[in-house]
C-alpha cells in the first residue's frame, strides 16, 4: 500500500493508484469503525447501521478537507440501493460531517439471486421498486456492498436512464462500499458512460471501506465459503490499519467474510447470528478432524505472521465464537 493521501484523526485514506487524468479515483479507507465492523461479529443491528454512518461521515469530512470532494447540498442525492443501500446511513452522515439539512434522497429495488442452472451466475429478479428524484445538476452518493456486482450494475443503468429522462446533468459520483473488484469494474464503465452523456459530468470516487477484498469462486482454494457472496482477506489488498488490526484477537483473521450478509446483518439479526455461528460450527468440525490454527491462518489469510498469536486452541476459539454468537 501507498502513502496515505489523507491522514486525520481516525481516518486514513490511500490511493490504490495514482491519479487519473480520467477523473476516476479509487481509495481505500481505514476508520475505527469500519475496522469493528469487519473484525467483530458481535457488531450488528443498530450498532452496525451507526458505525458505518459514522465511518463515512469521517470519510466524507477528510476528503473535504483534502479538496476531493465538490458537491453542494442542493444538488446532492442519496441513491439507496435496497436494501443493503440502507446501511450505510449516507443522509446522516452527510448532516454529521457538513451539517446538511436539504440534500435529496432516491431508493431503487435491485435484488439478485443464484441462475438456477448456473449457480455461479446471477441475475436480478426484483427491480419494481423505484422512487427517484433527481435536482436539474446532480452530484450522487452512494454505499452497497458488492461481491458479483449484480445490483449495483442494474442501479447504475437505471440511475442513468433517469437522469436522461428527467433532464438532469450528473456531474459527479461518490461510491462507498465494502466489496471487490467488480465495484470498479461496474464503476468505470458507469464513469465513462456518464462522460459520454453529460457534457459537465466531472469525477466518480470509489471508496473500499479497509480493503478491495476477494470474491471466492468454485476454484477459490478454501475449505469454506460462500462462492459470489464472501468478501475475503484472501489475496485481498487491505489498509495497513486493518491488517495491525488482526493480531486484536485470534478470530479476527479467520472471519468467513469481512461484512457477511449486510442486510441481515442490520434488519434480521436472527438470520445472522445464525449465519456466523454457523460458519464457526463448521471450523469446528475441521478442528477437531485435526486442522490447526495455523492451518487455518495460511488458508484464509497468508501471509498474516501466526507468531504474535501465540498458540492458540482452535477447538476452544471455535467453541468460544459460537457462544458470543448465541449470548447476543
């Protein structure tokens, strides 16, 4: 990783390359909050929602103050992608960080599902919703997380389509997400449709909340996983900050996923404590049948030097996972 490009208090922000004269710019962000978010499962419910508002209200005031950001409060809009879009708290967190009481915000329906004879790929099966009002210059922001990009390749289309039907210029777009590669992927073809639309159109900033992480495959070398779900540390390119982060607590690194299922995760807490303790029964299995920490460490996150760790007792972490997850 780089030099970070923004360094204040609880908020580093780092270049993943360097400037673009395309007007196309992608950073990783490291907060406290986020760091939570992605270590400790225990963090859910309203305590998720607000650590990640909070999260991006830093973000929002570094870039201010680091003059990458240019968006007046009149023609701003909050674009929710439901549900996940709901998370991240964006219209309060720009009230946080800029005091803002009249930026605008719109919802779109965008949700996927597994091809039934592919289940590798996937398609979008619930678009009816669509609630969007859009100021003649528009400056969008945005937060969802992305593993297969399904939604937020669907939402990019329809927000496009409705500038160009309600004669709105686009000028720029901020995207917040905990995702993959996918999110730029998505992104840069919306970032150079929107320069061939909207002749004022200016920027698109993409932020990868602690990491541009991996999305496992069928081929994806992991005893467990969710296949275009999971968000891994595997391969993945992470703030330094996240990765001290680690060595917090021996399961930090072992985490099936940075985010898990986001939506459940904020509305449906029973769904999942289930999904969580569900993962650490199977890592439990894999322990007793003779897998080791260190086993698990070179698997899910190499590279991560195991000595700090000491030597840790796989079956009672595993033990002890499932416990937090049923106490909550």
């Amino acid at each position: 990783m780089s030099y970070p490009k923004s360094e204040l208090p609880d908020c580093v922000l780092y270049p993943l390359e360097a400037e673009q004269s395309t007007g196309f710019q992608k950073l990783i962000a490291s907060t406290p909050e986020t760091r939570s978010i992605c270590n400790d499962t225990a963090v859910m419910g309203i305590r998720y929602t607000r650590n990640l508002e909070k999260a991006c209200s830093r973000i929002l005031t570094a870039l201010q103050a680091q003059k990458e950001l240019r968006i007046e409060e009149n023609e701003t809009l909050v674009l929710h992608i439901l549900r996940g879009g709901l998370n991240f708290g964006l219209r309060e967190a720009l009230f946080s960080a800029f005091g803002w009481n009249r930026h605008g915000a719109s919802f779109i329906s965008a949700q996927r599902a597994r091809v039934d004879d592919d289940p590798e790929h996937w398609h979008i099966i619930e678009s009816e919703y669509s609630k969007v009002y859009m100021p003649r210059v528009a400056s969008i922001v945005i937060g969802d997380v992305v593993a297969t990009g399904t939604s937020l390749e669907h939402a990019m289309q329809a927000l496009i389509q409705e500038a160009i039907k309600q004669g709105t210029c686009l000028r720029s777009i901020l995207f917040f997400t905990f995702g993959g590669v996918r999110a730029e992927e998505i992104l840069e073809k919306t970032h150079r449709m929107c320069r061939d639309r909207f002749q004022d159109y200016e920027k698109t900033t993409l932020i990868y909340l602690e990491g541009r992480f991996t999305v496992p495959s069928a081929e994806t070398p992991l005893s467990i996983k969710l296949t275009g779900t999971d968000l891994l540390r595997w391969q993945a390119q992470m703030a330094p900050e996240f990765i001290a982060s680690q060595y917090e607590h021996p399961a930090f690194p072992l985490q099936r996923c940075a985010i898990y299922d986001a939506g459940s995760r904020a509305f449906w807490t029973p769904e999942y404590v289930e999904d969580v303790k569900g993962y650490w029964k199977a890592c439990l299995n894999l322990a007793q049948s003779g897998k080791t920490f260190n086993d698990f460490l070179e698997e899910r996150f190499p590279g991560l030097d195991a000595e700090p760790f000491g030597n840790v007792d796989i079956v009672s972490l595993c033990r002890e996972e499932m416990r937090r997850m049923e106490a909550l």
